[in-house]
C-alpha cells in the first residue's frame, strides 16, 4: 500500500466535504441537537398533572386538602368545575389528567373522627402518567390525614391516636387495567405512518436530479404546484393503504378496540397522510442528494419519536421542549388517534387537532411549492 496514494484520497474526501456544506453542517449539527433534545425529553419522572377540582364541600378543610395535591409538585390543581360532567369533557378533550371530587360533608366527617371521602378521577389513557397519579393521589390524602390530625391534637393537648385516614376512591377512565399496549398501539399506527410516509416522498425529486430526469420536466409546461402535487397523489394512495393495514392490525390482531367513529379515524388518518407527504416533499425540495434528504429525515423521525409523547409524557418535559413538540404533526396526531380509539370521542373534541394539522399540511404544501424553482440550479 502507497502511503502517499492514501493521503492523497484523504484530501480528496476531504475536499468533497468541504465542497459539500450543507451535509457537514447537518453531520456536526445532528449530535448536537439530538443530545439537548433527547437529554430533556427523555424523563418519567411525571410532575406537575393537571388537575380539575370539584369543591362541594368550600371549607377550610378542603382548601387544604388542595393546597395539598398542589404543594406536592405531582399536581396541578388549577381548573375549578362545578359539576362531574365538566370534568368528564375536561377529560374527553385531554385538557386535564385528574378530576379530584370533594363531597360536601367532607370537613363534617372530619370534626366527627369519621374517615372523609374523596374521589379522583384518573385519565387511563397513558398508564406512566395514571400510575404516577394514582399513588401520589393516595400518598397526598394520607399524608395530609396525619398532619390533620396532629394539628387537631395539639389544639386540643391529646395524644395523637387512632388516626382516621381520607378515603381516597380511585376510578380509572378509557383505560381501567392500566394495559400499556392500548397506550402504544394506537401512538404506534402514527408514528409509523409518519415514518414511512416521510421516506417515501423525501426521495422523490431528489431522484430526479440525480437521474438528471428533473430537465425533462423543466422545458414542460408544468407548474411547480402542479408537479409537487402529481407526485404526491400516488404516494397518498400508497400511504393510506399503509395506514388501514396499520389501524387493521393494530386494533385486532392486538386487541385494542376502537370505541369511536372508525369512519371518522379513517377519514382523519387520510389527512395526517397528506400532511406528513408534505414534510418529505419539502424535504425532497430542499436536499440536493439522496444523502442530505436522508439525514434531514432522521433529523424528522428521530425528534417526533420522543416531542410527541409517543413513548414519553411531554408533562414531563420542559416547557420548551414541550413547545418544540407543538411543531410536530404527530404530536396532533396522536391526540387524535388515542382520542377516538381510546376515550371514543368525536369531532367536537378534536377540532384544535384538526385545523391545526390542516394548516400545518397546507403550508407545508405551499413552501414546497414556492421553493421548488423549474429550473436548473
């Protein structure tokens, strides 16, 4: 082996990489973002759930008894409702993961050294999060008991004796077992669909450059939209049959029913199709190569997967990294499709989710359409 040949090849690589900046630039940046990303974003530790309060009782007792879930950092006790059915539609709309009910003889049964009930409503749907709830729920309860009665006692200058602890009844909605696949499966169907969805156009004319085919169409009288838009109408045929082998699948052979509209998920799938073609289409308007379109993809996928709350719960996260995952279809998606197989909601409660993703598909389709230049570079 020449020496000298080798160090000769090495410029060469080298040369080819400095020619090529936007890749470097991609190649330095990707470690970079992924480990501030994935340094804040992957975290169960679940702090700060939001809370809907149901006071009957308005004593000082109560007060306390909420002032309790708040100090404890597991809750957020901020949304006030004055009946259970708002509770249930701050539930069905995922604005709230608890729902804490406080009867109205609640501070009675205390002075009586009877054991008050409460009962907390827990969101089933992600079982990290209902866990962590539910435990904490019943620790809080306890807790505040002892310091209750300690306080009562030393007013009254007896021992503390025969502790009487706060009933605290769970109840567990969409997911009463806790089962962790009906969790997953249905953030499965969408995280998979934007992954192939996202390949299969971030590739498109990018392989036309690289043929040198894309000069064919540039002496035609094809309009950029019109080009952007003819390309993606097969890989929406193909994506949405993707999508019903998916939902088919994962529903049945896992055993995940779906208690909404199917019609409506599907119809609703079709769209997040659309919109997720359209990130690789301006994926496939922005790279000059099959390399950079697919580092630019993983620099798609590999974020979504955990800004989603795919796998993690974004209460979790960072308030800024929680606003990153606001720039992700998916994170909408997923709302979406754990909504309508899960809580079995309807359209009513999906509406932010829908015009959202809308907007999202049409500007994303608009940029691509605006950047790709029917001329040669």
């Amino acid at each position: 082996m020449s020496f000298g040949r080798l160090i000769t090849i090495v410029k060469k690589e080298f040369i080819h990489i400095k020619r090529d900046k936007s890749s470097l630039g991609i190649a330095i940046m990707m470690p970079l973002v992924f480990i501030l990303i994935f340094g804040y974003a992957v975290n169960t530790d679940v702090e700060h759930i939001k809370m809907a309060i149901l006071d009957q009782d308005k004593t000082l007792e109560s007060r306390e008894l909420i002032q309790k879930f708040a100090s404890s950092n597991y809750f957020q006790p901020k949304i006030y409702v004055d009946n259970i059915s708002e509770i249930e539609r701050l539930l069905d709309k995922g604005n709230v993961k608890t729902g804490l009910i406080i009867p109205p003889n609640f501070s009675k049964d205390f002075k009586r050294g009877k054991s008050p009930m409460v009962q907390l409503i827990v969101d089933g749907t992600d079982p990290t999060i209902a866990r962590t709830a539910l435990q904490s729920g019943v620790l809080t309860g306890k807790m505040y008991s002892i310091k209750k009665h300690e306080s009562i006692a030393n007013k009254k200058g007896n021992i503390l004796q025969g502790i009487q602890e706060i009933d605290v009844r769970t109840r567990v909605w969409y997911n009463p077992n806790l089962e962790s696949n009906k969790f997953t499966i249905p953030g499965l169907i969408g995280l998979i669909m934007q992954n192939v969805t996202v390949m299969l156009t971030a590739f498109a004319l990018v392989r036309e450059k690289e043929r040198g085919t894309i000069e064919q169409l540039i002496v035609t009288p094809i309009r950029s939209v019109e080009l952007i838009i003819g390309k993606m109408i097969p890989y929406i045929v193909i994506g949405s049959v993707d999508f019903l082998i998916a939902l088919f699948l994962g529903t049945y052979w896992f055993n995940v029913p779906i208690r909404g509209n199917i019609l409506l998920l599907i119809l609703l799938g079709f769209g997040f199709v659309i919109c997720a073609l359209a990130i690789g289409m301006l994926i496939s308007t922005v790279a000059s190569n099959q390399l950079q379109a697919m580092q630019m993809t993983i620099m798609i996928i590999l974020p979504s997967v955990l800004l989603s709350g795919f796998i993690f719960p974004r209460e979790s996260m960072p308030l800024i990294i929680q606003k990153a995952g606001y720039l992700i279809p998916l994170t909408y998606f997923l709302e979406i499709l754990r909504g309508i197989i899960l809580k079995g909601i309807g359209i009513d409660y999906l509406l932010k989710e829908i015009i959202i993703l809308i907007i999202m598909g049409t500007l994303l389709l608009t940029i691509a359409s605006i950047r790709f230049k029917k001329k040669l570079d």
